[in-house]
C-alpha cells in the first residue's frame, strides 16, 4: 500500500475534467478509487496506483507516489525495445519526415512473429499521440506516412475490402501476425486494445 493525498486528488480531478473523453472505462474506476484514497487520505493499494501512474505517463502528468520502475525486458528482447523510439522521437520524425515515406520505427517483432504498422499522416496530432504511446510501450511499429490526399483516399475505400472496416481517419494501427492483418483502429482504439499485455503473450 502507498500513500497518497489530497494533492493527489486534485490531479485526479485535474485529469478527469480535463481528458475524460480519452480515459476507458477501467482508468476511469482506477481514478475514482485513487480519489477515494485521497480524500480519506489513506493508502492506495499497487495495482491502482500503478494504473493511475500509466495513465498519467501518458497524459504527460505528475504520477502519483513513488515511482514503479518498469521490469527489465526479457535479455532476448532487449534489442527490438533498444530500437524502438521515445515520444520525442516519434513527434520529431513527424515534423522532418518526408510525404508518402514509409518510417521504420523500431524493427519488427521478429521473434514473436508481429509486425505493427502505423498508417499516418503529418499535422495529425493523434497520430503524434498513438506513436508516443508505443514508444513509451517499447512497441516497435514501422510507420506508413500518408500525407497524399489521393494515396490516403484510396487507402479508406479499400479499408472496408482488407479488414472489414471502413476506415475514415487517421491515424490506423494494424497488426499482422502469421501473414494475417487485424485493424486495431485509431488513437483511442489503440488505449482501449490493451495491445501491450497481448503482444507478449504472441
């Protein structure tokens, strides 16, 4: 159990008011029960805490509490993570990278057998945000910039034919797995997918 306070609380509210549309329901529980602990001034038990340190990391908040670090990875996957790119880095390949390019961004998961490819476009802020949240995951992705009106057009009318989805925006996660494509979908689908506990279990 670790403590938390009324400091706190007003994060929570802060993040609440501000970036609900955004929370899924289980970081929306998650919140209330931490606002609960706050107000009583009590102590919140790890996996809240921990849930409510995820969501803050990437709203780009204070976190609650000490800290959790991350365990270390796998010695085997250390080099795909090694590879994959911080927020930074993925809001900076979006200002320098060129119309129409294809962004290797981390290296395909080739001992686990996926590959996750980010269909994007410039300017697109949630494209900004999906991309952070996989770089701040340790998900390698490779990126396919669509920044051609006619190219991501086409791409849309055949979204509905190759994942039975019609698709409308950006940006699109898609996973392959065994030569076999799943849409995830956007910015909030992609929260929403749990897509980190699943990639380890491939």
């Amino acid at each position: 159990m670790t403590a938390v306070n009324r400091n706190d609380l007003e994060i929570v509210r802060h993040i609440r008011q501000s970036f609900d549309e955004e929370l899924d329901d289980g970081e929306r529980i998650a919140l209330e029960r931490l606002a609960l602990v706050a107000q009583k001034s009590g102590a919140a038990d790890e996996a809240t805490l921990e849930k409510a340190n995820r969501i803050a990391q990437r709203l780009g908040l204070r976190t609650f509490g000490p800290p959790s670090p991350r365990p270390p990875a796998p010695a085997n996957q250390q080099t795909a993570l090694a590879e994959a790119p911080t927020a930074a880095t993925a809001e900076a390949d979006v200002a320098s990278a060129p119309t129409d390019s294809s962004q290797q961004a981390g290296a395909p998961h080739a001992k686990r057998g996926f590959q996750l490819v980010v269909y994007s476009k410039s300017g697109c802020p949630y494209c900004d945000k999906a991309k952070a949240h996989l770089a701040e995951q340790g998900i390698p992705f490779t990126e396919t910039r669509l920044d051609d009106e006619t190219a991501r057009l086409a791409f849309y009318e055949t979204s509905a034919e190759r994942w039975g989805r019609a698709v409308s925006s950006m940006p699109q996660i898609v996973i392959e797995v065994g030569g076999l494509e799943t849409l995830i979908g956007g910015h909030r689908e992609l929260l929403q997918s749990g897509l980190e506990r699943t990639i380890w279990e491939l």
